[in-house]
C-alpha cells in the first residue's frame, strides 16, 4: 500500500506565488457570470409581463424536480414559479412571455 502514496514534497520545494487581482470583467465579455448575481436576470431583478404589468421580483433562481431552471418571483404576498425559457430580457429589462393573468390562474 506504501508503494501507492506519492512521496511528499519538503519545504524547500514549495513555491508561493503572490495572486494580483485584476478589474472585474465586465458582462458583456466572453466570461462566465456567476448565477443570481450578474446581468438582469439575477436575485432582486423585476420582472414585468409582455403588456407591462409588474409580475415581480426574482426571489430565487433554481433548478425544480423536473431538472428545468425556474424564478421563483414574489409579488406581496403571491409567489410564481417561471421557467427561465419563459423569461427574456430586452432593453436591459425582465419580460415573462407568460402573461400575468396566466401566472395567477395557475398559482391557485
């Protein structure tokens, strides 16, 4: 079993290298963003249907039992869940496809 392990590195063969943070990238680059944290759709974001009506806020972004990405959007006291394929953004804004009336007729 002995012969399994590597052998360890001593002290005068290790190296540090001092890390210099560099600026933050913005969006638009070919980086990858954190999920719930950068661009427009992100935790906070509004949310307003294809006729203008406020659905909401984005309250978690999320993957249901179904393995399908979701919003969970609250708006007082209601709380719709929406696929992200549901949400598009134009002009810097939220848009749900599904209308709002849709989205309270199926949360009852």
């Amino acid at each position: 079993m002995a012969a399994l392990l590597a052998p360890r590195a001593s002290a005068a063969e290790l190296r540090s290298v001092q890390a210099t943070p560099g600026p933050a990238v913005p969006a638009e680059s070919d980086a990858v963003d954190t999920a719930a944290t950068v661009g427009p759709l992100a935790i906070g974001a509004t949310i307003h249907d294809e006729a203008g009506a406020l659905v909401g806020r984005v309250t978690l972004l999320t993957t249901d039992a179904d393995g399908a990405a979701v919003a969970k959007v609250r708006n007082d006291e209601e709380v719709y869940r929406i696929p992200l394929a549901d949400l598009v953004v134009r002009r810097g804004q939220v848009v749900s496809r599904i209308p709002l009336a849709r989205l309270k007729r199926d949360a009852s």
